[in-house]
C-alpha cells in the first residue's frame, strides 16, 4: 500500500476529483494547507537575510491505495491539477504501513478498497 498526496491549486480540487473518480479512486481525505513551493519573486532580503516567504493557500490530497491504484492514482492527480504554469504543485508516494477499515476490523488492502454500502 501507499499513501499518495497531491498538493495543488484550489481552483483545480474539484478537476482532481472528478479525475480520482475517473480512475475508480473513492476514498480520500482533502484539506486546506498553506504552501511554498521555492518561488524567488517570494523571497526578499532584509539587511542581507532572505527572509519573509509569503505562502500561497493549496489543496492537499491523501489518498491511501493498494498497488494496483498507485499509478492510476498519480495519474489522475497529475491529470486533474496541471495547467502548465508554475505552482501546479507536488505529489509525493510514500509507503504505507497498515490501514485499518474501523468499521469492521479490516486491514489493509481490504481496508483501502471501497466496499458497497
Ligand atoms: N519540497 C516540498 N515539500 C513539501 N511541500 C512542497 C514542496 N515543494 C512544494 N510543496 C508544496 O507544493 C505547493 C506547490 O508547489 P509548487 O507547485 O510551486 O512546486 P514547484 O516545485 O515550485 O513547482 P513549479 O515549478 O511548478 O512551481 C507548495 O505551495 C507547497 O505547499
Ligand atoms: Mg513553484
């Protein structure tokens, strides 16, 4: 399993879910973070320190897959959120350790996939 965040423009969220949906992607957690992606024209110098880096607000995704959706999954992220100008944002995979379905007990790759309701 992995857990795939995409941090990208607010006004491209709702691209990135219709795109996770495409891909058959159901569950994920979404929130508003503040970010700096290493923009120069933030950085300003003060009595010779770089200092004060204005944040920009971006959406952040976790979405917790099994294999088979790592890829679909960046996929659909990179899909939904690309407009080719700088500050598209960032994904990063990370692996993940154990994902418990609190419901029922289940773990892990039957915990991530969706089940009927
Ligand atoms: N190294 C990083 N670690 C954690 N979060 C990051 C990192 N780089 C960027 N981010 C997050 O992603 C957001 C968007 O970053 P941004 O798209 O500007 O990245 P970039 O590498 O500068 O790419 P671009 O050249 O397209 O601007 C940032 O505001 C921040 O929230
Ligand atoms: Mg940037």
């Amino acid at each position: 399993m992995k857990l795939v965040i995409g941090i990208v423009r607010p006004e491209r969220a709702n691209a990135v879910m219709e795109a996770l949906f495409r891909a058959d992607v159901r569950g994920y957690s979404v929130s508003r973070v503040q970010g700096h992606g290493g923009e120069q024209e933030r950085v300003q110098t003060y009595r010779g320190t770089v200092v004060k880096m204005s944040l920009s607000p971006k959406v952040r995704f976790e979405v917790a897959v099994s294999e088979p959706f790592v890829q679909r999954t960046v996929d659909a992220i990179k899909e939904g959120a690309r407009t080719d100008e700088v500050g598209d944002g960032k994904i990063f995979v990370l692996e993940l350790a154990e994902a418990v379905r609190i419901r029922t007990g289940e773990k892990d790759e039957g915990a991530v996939t969706p089940v009927a309701s």
